[in-house]
C-alpha cells in the first residue's frame, strides 16, 4: 500500500472570485478534431481512449443570464487520444428547447434551478414545461453516446462528431421522454457481462417509483437490458445519485419536502422549492440487485443519518452491512431567488465533506463517520473497484483545509488510513471532477491517471491537465481552444 503523506503543497493564497467567476460565460465555438498543444509536460505515450465531459455551455441569452448555471444548455467536450496525441471536438446538445432558444437568442423555457423567463412573475405562472437540457453527463451505451440530464429522457449523439442524433428510448426500452438518471454506474465486476451500466429512473409524486435497470454494455449485444426493475415507495424522492454493490443498488433519499406551490406560482424554481424538513428522517432504499444473491425480494428501507448528500463515492459489502462513502452537506444548498450564482457567498453556503455510513442489514440502522472535515465534491475511486472494496479514492476539494470555497484542488485519500495527497491548481485555477482512468499494465489499484478540465482564471481558458493517480505528480497539461464554464460529469471510452 502507497503510504500518503499530506505534502502540504496547499496554496493558502486566497483565490480571487473574478478568476472563479470568469469561466461562467457561453462557450463561443464548436471544434472538429481540433490537435491540442501540449503546454506543459508531456504526452502520454501510447494511450489511446476518449475523454468524454458534459456541463452547462449556454449561460446567456440577450443578456438574459440562468439564475443557476445548472440550467444551463448541456454541451460535450470530446478529448479523443490517438497514440497520445489528443484531438478536441466539442458540440451543443442539440435538444428542441436548444434549437428553438437559438433561433430566437432568447429563454423561453423556465429553469428547474430558477431560471425565469423575461416578463416577470405573471410571464411565468402556471407555465410548468420544462427544457430537457442534457447537461449533466455523457457515458457510452451499446454503440450511441448518451447526453443525460435525470428529469427527462437521455439524448443520442453521433460518436464520431458528437452531432446530436436525437432524443432516444433506447430501442423501445423508455416510454418517450421518460426520466432517466444522469449518474449511471458502470459495473465491472458482474457474473452477467463483463461491463454493465446501471442506472435508474424515478417518477415522482406523493409516491415515487424507482425503476432499476441493468444493460449490457460490452460484446455483441452491447446496449441490450438485461435486467428491469420497478419499486414504489411512500413521498416525494429527489434522487440525483446512487451506489451499487454485487447484490444492491442502493439510494439516499434526503430529509426534504417538495412545495410546488412558488414554482406553479412563477416566483421559484422547482428545485428551489426543495426545503430541508429537519422533523424528518432521511431513508436508505436498498434494492436488490436481480443478477446479485437478494433477487425478486423486496427493498429494505432504513433510517439514514442527518444531512444531504447529491452523490456517493462508492459502496460495498462487508458481513451483513454496507460501507457508503458520501458527500453530505449539512443542508441543501440552493441559490435564492435573490442571488447572483456568479457573486455567491462562499461561507453562507454549507461545504460537501466525505462521509462514511455503515449500513447494518440485520439490525436495519445506520451509522455515520466523517472521514475528512475538508470541503469536496465529485469523489470517484478506480472503475475497478466500483461497487468493491477500494483502499483510494480521488476526489475536488477546496485548497484550504476548513470552510466553503471553489475546488481549486485534486486530492487523494486512503480510505482505510485516512492519510491524504493533494495537487493545488490555486491560486487562479479550478478544478473539476477528476476522471480516474487504470493503468492497463498494472493490477495496483492507484496505478492509473486523472484527467481534469481546470478554469485557468489567470489566462481566462480552459485547461486539461493528466496527473499521475499515485503520487499526483502534474504529468501533462494542455491548453484548450474553447473556454468550458465550470461543468459537470464525464467519462472515459476506450
Ligand atoms: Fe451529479
């Protein structure tokens, strides 16, 4: 096991909000196979594979900016390598709210973040359509490219060029449109196929329904579903993210209530209807998996420990429990209708920090450790280990040790020792969710790169740097020729 020393490589200088701030813009330009310089470092020899990012790229339209950069229009950031030489290509999705938006160079959709339309609250009332706006991750499925976005149906893309193809239900398997989520897992070590994505759908309402569903995504049936299946549960679910481990798939769902009432109205969002009810209990769903030991029973449904959590890191089993490891917030953190996102408040937000529960099946209760107090978000450990016991995982942070700020770091945690590595992109630079890509040559588990999309506030463009997954030493970076807001999601395709 690599023993971790924290190299204290922390850049304490505080960050300047314009440097955050700037990245927030529309991205100017769509690009075809364009070469990339490397500016630092150098090349990776020999790797070949796709290096797939998705997140807002329309933040303005007539001077109209999203109240919420989350409703802003997706757009996917292709980083193929061919040999090591890498090659960008970057397309809008092109969704019907997209096209029609474009044309006209004006929102007429509300965001499910706060967007308004122009004319105030009696433009706004009672309009309850919504903009299906792709722009939270993009994954392989069978042979098509999906842009997702969790409250609507997944939209196909050209994997050459990344031309949109179309809203997609993935050869009859959704109804038109249906919600499917934007965090799907990639199972590596099932007994059914040799790569498998998981993912789900939930309808929601006074009761909610999770659809589980499992596709084969290797070999000659690549994109076919193998496993389909529907579970009702009591209340509202906002569920963003969920874990998987051999036998379960398992969800958190917050402590919260949903009041529709300001989003029919026309004054909010409907995400910002969303309230923390501290009189309630926050649930673990825990649904058998029907390719694992648990299939055709029904869901357990345990009390989940204080706090809200968007996504989860990984989970396993051990003995009769399962090991979650979390972001958790101490509350929901939602941009009011009177706030600019691109001038927040860093300290009046609450910060993302890695949690660990222990779920114990026999005796239906939950525990929760706090595994490091600094801020977080985007935590990932090697796809190998997705669902197993993982020893590192690699996540964004803030540079500083305590309180709220941008990630402006890289940091590497052993789960088991707690110890800690960190890579600083500060003072200017922003990181986004590291994408940890195995070493093919090596069996050991932090044997591999990370690939990041960093806002370079001091040149005001984007970056891609590659670290070293074991020791975090900056191996490459490459300065990109579209800048790219703060994003999202992504992944890698070999
Ligand atoms: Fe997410």
């Amino acid at each position: 096991m690599t023993n971790l020393q924290d190299k204290k490589v922390y850049d304490i200088e505080s960050f300047n909000k314009e440097d955050w701030s700037s990245a927030y813009k529309n991205v100017e330009k769509e690009l075809t196979k364009e070469p990339l310089k490397i500016s630092r470092g150098k090349s990776i020899k020999n790797l070949n594979g796709t290096l797939l990012r998705n997140g807002p790229g329309i933040l303005e339209r007539g001077g109209q900016w999203v109240h919420h950069p989350f409703d802003g229009d997706g757009m996917i950031t292709s980083i193929k390598f061919e040999n090591g030489k890498p090659f960008l290509t970057n397309r809008f999705v092109k969704t019907k709210g997209y096209l029609e938006e474009e044309k006209i160079n004006k929102f007429i959709y509300r965001g499910v973040f706060g967007t308004q339309k122009n004319g105030g609250i009696l433009n706004n009332v009672l309009d309850l359509k919504f903009k299906n706006i792709a722009n939270t991750h993009v994954v392989k499925l069978g042979d098509e490219v999906l842009a997702l976005w969790e409250a609507a149906g997944p939209h196909a893309l050209n994997p050459d060029n990344l031309d949109t193809i179309g809203l997609t239900t993935l050869n009859g398997v959704l109804s038109p449109n249906e919600a499917f989520s934007a965090h799907p897992k990639i199972d590596l070590n099932s007994k059914t196929s040799s790569e498998l994505l998981v993912t789900f759908g939930v309808q929601t309402g006074p009761k909610s329904t999770i659809r589980l569903m499992e596709f084969n995504n290797a070999g000659e049936n690549s994109g076919e579903l193998l496993i389909d299946r529907k579970d009702t549960f009591n209340g509202f679910a906002f569920l963003h993210d969920f874990a998987i481990t051999t036998n379960w798939a398992i969800f958190l769902q917050n402590a919260i209530d949903f009041n529709p009432l300001p989003f029919v109205m026309g004054q909010k969002g409907a995400a910002q209807c969303l309230k923390s009810n501290p009189n309630k209990k926050a649930k673990f769903f825990i649904i058998p998996r029907e390719s694992g030991l648990f299939r055709g029973q029904p869901p357990l449904i345990i009390d989940a420990p204080e706090g809200f959590v968007f996504h989860h890191v990984n989970a396993y089993e051990k003995d009769c429990k399962i090991i979650l490891d979390s972001i958790f917030y101490d509350d929901f953190p939602s941009v009011g209708p009177d706030e600019n996102f691109r001038n927040i408040d860093f300290d009046k937000y609450p910060e993302g920090k890695l949690k660990r529960s222990t779920i114990n099946l026999k005796s239906k209760t939950s525990e929760l450790e706090t595994i490091s107090e600094q801020c977080c978000e985007f935590g990932v450990v090697n796809p190998k280990n997705l669902g197993l016991p993982a020893t590192f995982s690699w996540m964004a942070s803030t540079s500083q040790k305590q309180g709220n700020a941008p990630l402006q770091a890289i940091k590497k945690i052993n789960l088991i020792s707690k110890e800690e590595l960190s890579w600083s992109a500060g003072p200017s630079g922003f990181v986004s969710e590291p994408i940890m890509v195995p070493s093919e040559k090596s069996s050991e588990e932090d044997d591999g790169f990370l690939f990041i999309i960093l806002w370079n506030g001091k040149r005001r463009g984007s970056d891609l740097v590659i670290l070293d997954a074991k020791d975090l030493k900056e191996l490459a970076v490459y300065e990109l020729p579209i800048s790219i807001p703060h994003g999202l999601h992504g992944s890698w395709v070999n």
